[in-house]
C-alpha cells in the first residue's frame, strides 16, 4: 500500500472525491482516508505519481508520505 499526504480533506465529500477519482483511474484500487493524520492509503496498479496526478487533479495538496 502506498501511502499519501494529502491537505485539504475535512469531510466525507473529501473522502469520496478522492475515493473515487483514484478508482475512475483503477476501479479494483482499495483506497483509505484518515482525515485526522490527513493520509491516504492506496493500493492500486497505478504508479505513485499517477496517484498524485489523480488526487492533485480533484484540487488537494498530496505527495508521498514517508
């Protein structure tokens, strides 16, 4: 599982804008948010920088945690 910083999220809207954006690109990507530690977790076949293509694209400040 890769894991990301991303700014911004507050909501379950967030939740779901990034849950489905990563899954528009990978639809048997397993995505989890922790709002308060403001970290995605992804598993995916898509590359790190495609995921923060994707999670940049809905408006969020991301990159790789770690």
């Amino acid at each position: 599982m890769q894991v990301f910083n991303v700014q911004g999220m507050s909501c379950g809207h967030c939740v779901n804008a990034i849950t489905h954006a990563v899954q528009a690109k990978d639809p048997a990507a397993s995505v989890r948010v922790d709002l308060a530690a403001k970290e995605v977790g992804v598993e995916s076949s898509l590359s790190a920088e495609q995921v923060i293509e994707v999670i940049s694209e809905e408006g969020y400040p991301v990159k790789l945690a770690g």
